[in-house]
C-alpha cells in the first residue's frame, strides 16, 4: 500500500506531465541533454513559453540544467530513471512513450 505522502508526490507528478508540452520535453531529453534552442527547433513554440515549461519540470525534479557557456543544458534529473528506451521510472508509476 503506497502512503498518503507517496500519493500526494504521484498526483503533483501527474500534474505537472498533464501538459502535452512537459511531456513532450522529457520525451526529448531522453535520449540527450540539449539547450533551450535545441529544444525549441524541435517545439517550434515562444522560447519564454518553453522556459516557462523548464521551470515547472526543474521545481518537480524531472529535469536539471548547468551552465553550458552562455547558454544552459537540460536533461533529465538523477531520480528520473530511464527503464527503456521509451519509459520512465517516476518513482511512484512507469511512464511509457510507446
């Protein structure tokens, strides 16, 4: 039986991966870190829009960034584990891009 902290964390995750956007992002960073322009040839969307989205995966700990030069690299976070090629392990479900 999960406890009630470990529902609260599944259902914030959930949450945030409701976004077709977010969802999109990981999907992407999977398979390697990228900058923000990298990303966005791929979204073609408004770069603030993108950043925004980064943000909210950086506060749920799906992704992270560094400095890369002057620009900075995302990719996914050290909890977010990838269990296939197009599957991630979240910690509380496995989420699969098949």
């Amino acid at each position: 039986m999960v406890n009630t902290n470990q529902q609260f964390d599944c259902v914030d995750k959930l949450k945030v991966l409701a976004d077709e956007t977010r969802l999109t992002v990981l999907k992407i960073l999977m398979h390697s870190p990228m900058q923000v322009g990298e990303i966005n040839k791929i979204l073609v969307i408004e770069q603030s829009l993108l950043s925004h989205h980064l943000q909210v995966l950086r506060e749920a700990k799906f992704v992270v960034r560094e400095r890369n030069g002057k620009a900075f690299l995302y990719r996914l976070a050290p909890e977010v584990e990838i269990t296939t090629a197009e599957a991630l392990n979240l910690g509380c479900c496995i989420l699969s891009f098949n």
